[in-house]
C-alpha cells in the first residue's frame, strides 16, 4: 500500500499532493486536472484501479480514488 504514496509522489514530479491512506486503497488530492492525470496514469500502470471522485465544488476535479484491483 506504500507503493501508492511513492507513485504519486513520483508521478507529481514536486507539485502538491495529498494521499489519505485508506483500507482498500487511498484517496488522492492534487492541486490541478494536469497533475490528477499523470498520477491517475501511473498508477493505472501500476495496476491500480483509478476512479475519479464525485462531489460539489471544483476542488473534486482534482480527487482520485484509487484501490487495489479485485483478484478473481
């Protein structure tokens, strides 16, 4: 799950980020639709399931939702 940190970490190349660790995975905050798309692709490379978060105000454009894929 640590891995989840240090890809987004990486993948934000400096700019602010916020990864709130969770259960089934981590929330991410980013601070612009640019940044949100280079973590959402490095983590879907990584294997990770990306899902954008849904909410009012336009602070959630720049959210992800990220969890561990289901193993079938």
């Amino acid at each position: 799950m640590e891995d989840i940190r240090r890809i987004v970490e990486q993948a934000a190349g400096g700019k602010p980020v916020s990864v709130q660790m969770l259960s089934y995975g981590a929330t991410v905050k980013t601070d612009n639709v640019e940044t949100r798309k280079q973590v959402a692709r490095a983590l879907e490379a990584a294997g990770f399931v990306v899902q954008p978060v849904y909410g009012e105000g336009e602070e959630f454009l720049y959210h992800l939702n990220v969890s561990l894929p289901v193993m079938h």
